[in-house]
C-alpha cells in the first residue's frame, strides 16, 4: 500500500525525529506527522533507536544535517541536556529535556511533559489548588509531576520502592518547592494506607501496569481507594490500567496518561513551528494507533 505522507517528502522537507533506545513502541511519530499533514507543513518526524552511549554522536548527527529539532524519550533526557546552548525555565527546573529547537543556530531543550501532565490534570478536573497529592515512583517522569504539583497542592508525599531514589527527587527539585510541603516513604501497604484517608489525588509514575504487565497495579494489595481522591495515571499503554480500573470502581475521578501524551506533543509542536497544531488530527490520529 501506498503510504500518501511518504508522498510529500521533498527535497526542502524539514526533518525531525525521537531518539530513544528501545523507541519502536513510540506513538510520536503518529501523532507529528498527522499534525503536520493537517497543517500543510513541510516537516517529516521519524522515530530513531539511539544507544545510551551515542546521543553525543546523534545530537552531533542533526547539528550537521540541519534539522529542525528533535523529541527525546528514556534514557536520553538528562544525558543529552550538556549538549546543548540553552535551556527553558521548566527545563532547568525539572532536569530534564523532551524537546529541543534550534533556532538562530542554537540548540534549545524545553520539557513539555511537565505541562502535559498539567493539561492531564485540569481536563480531569483534578487540579485543585492546596490539594493533598501523593505520588507513587520517582524515576524520569516523577520530576516533571513534582515541579507541577509543587505549583498547586499543598503538601505532596512521594512513596518509592527505593527510598533514597525519592529523597534524590526533593533534594534534586528544593529549588521549586515552594510553599508545597514534601516527604518521602517506602512504597507499603502500612505507609501509604492513612495518607488515602484524606490525599485528593494519586498520581501513578511508576511503569508498573504498563504493557505487558497489566495484571500488576503500584498500589500495594488490600488497599482501597475513596471516591474523593482522584486518580491520574502516566501510563498510557493499555488504555486502563488496574489502578484506573479500581478508581473508577470507587467512583473516583481518574485520568490515563493518554491526555499527557497527546499534550506533550501538541506542546512540542508549538514549540518547532510556533503554530498551534490541529488537535483533533492528533488526537484522532493517537486513538487509531493505540486501538
Ligand atoms: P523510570 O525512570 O524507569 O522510573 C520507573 C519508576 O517505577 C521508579 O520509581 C521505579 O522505582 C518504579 N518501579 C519500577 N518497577 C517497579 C516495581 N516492580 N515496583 C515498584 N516500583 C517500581 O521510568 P519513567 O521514565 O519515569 O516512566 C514511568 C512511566 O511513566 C512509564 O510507564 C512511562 O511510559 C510513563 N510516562 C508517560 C508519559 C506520558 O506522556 N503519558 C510521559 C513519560 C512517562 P525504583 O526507583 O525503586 O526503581
């Protein structure tokens, strides 16, 4: 078959890409050039697998073939953050970088999962100015959900099953506490139980109940959710995870990590071409992939 995107590519197409290692599983590719198709822009975004030990050499490899910017995905986004000019105020904050522009010859790295975990939120009506947030996980993507949190809930707790990687976390984002209080617990039944009590939201940033271990949930066994915390869960892929699935259950707001996906992207987007994208040419374009 035919593919009618392929079409278009010219020699003046501008060329973006994922690097990422594993990245075949990345629906970002998806997403983009549905975008750009939609809006009749000469861009091309292609998913590259790039080995920890390369980005230097990749990062050098879009440098020299001029283009336009570039998505990054685990484990590139703090190590590839030395390689470039400049960094965006949540970029700096967060340490981490998801997206980078070059402009005027200068390579710029911004951080839009961070705000798409916001847009995640408020779609869901879960963020709720001086709320109680408790957080499960503290890898990557926790450090873009503490710098959001700390923004507008009152007291966050982070509970990991490696208790020094979370203590890592505040002491690596002190910087932007705020006025939010924050602490750290080992990931147990017997820690998390009272704080379920009276927290308004739980957001998931673990990879547990991620494809293909969907039988697994983060919330340890014979603990119950209310209906007056909500739920968002970073996980994407499947659609409902169990946590989700026990939300919903307890009549609990819950949102997937869908929405952070597809905002992430609409973000990056803005960002390389300072258009705002179709959105529902991505979103419809990400509902296909996934189904
Ligand atoms: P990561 O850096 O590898 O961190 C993984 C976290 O999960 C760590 O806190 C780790 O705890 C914890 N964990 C892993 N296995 C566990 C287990 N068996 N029991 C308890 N805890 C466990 O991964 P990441 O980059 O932060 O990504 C986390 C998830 O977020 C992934 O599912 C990813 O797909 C998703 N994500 C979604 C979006 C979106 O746009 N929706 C964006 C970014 C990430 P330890 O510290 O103890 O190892």
């Amino acid at each position: 078959m035919v593919n009618r995107d392929l079409l278009r590519i010219s020699g003046t197409t501008k060329a973006l890409a994922i690097f990422g290692h594993p990245v075949s599983h990345s629906l970002s590719p998806v997403i983009h050039n549905a975008a750009f198709s939609a809006a009749g822009l000469d861009y091309c975004y292609l998913a590259l697998d790039v080995f920890p030990e390369d980005i230097a050499k990749a990062v050098d490899g879009v440098k020299a073939m001029h283009f336009a910017g570039f998505t990054l995905t685990a484990p590139h986004k703090q190590t590839v953050i030395p390689l470039l000019d400049e960094l965006t105020p949540e970029a700096q904050a967060i340490g981490a970088v998801n997206t980078v522009v070059e402009k005027d010859g200068r390579w710029i790295g911004t951080n839009t999962d961070a705000t798409g975990f916001r847009h995640q939120l408020q779609l869901a009506g879960m963020y709720r100015k001086g709320m109680k947030a408790l957080m499960l996980g503290s890898g990557g993507a926790a450090r873009a959900v503490l710098y959001i949190l700390s923004q507008v809930a009152s007291e966050v707790i982070i509970f990991n099953r490696t208790l020094s990687k979370a203590e890592q976390l505040m002491e690596s984002l002190a910087p932007f506490q705020g006025n939010c209080k924050w602490s750290a617990l080992p990931l147990e039944k017997a820690t998390i139980g009272p704080h379920l009590e009276d927290a308004s939201l739980l957001v998931n940033t673990t990879s547990v109940g991620m494809h293909p271990d969907e039988a697994s949930c983060p919330l340890p066994e014979g603990l119950a959710l209310r209906s007056s915390c909500g739920v968002a869960d970073l996980i994407y892929s499947p659609p409902k995870t169990r946590l989700i699935q026990m939300a919903e259950a307890a009549g609990a707001k819950a949102a997937s990590g869908f929405d952070m996906l597809l905002y992430q992207g609409v973000d990056a987007f803005t960002f390389w071409t300072g258009v705002e994208p179709d959105f529902e040419a991505m979103k419809a374009a990400l509902q296909k992939a996934r189904s």
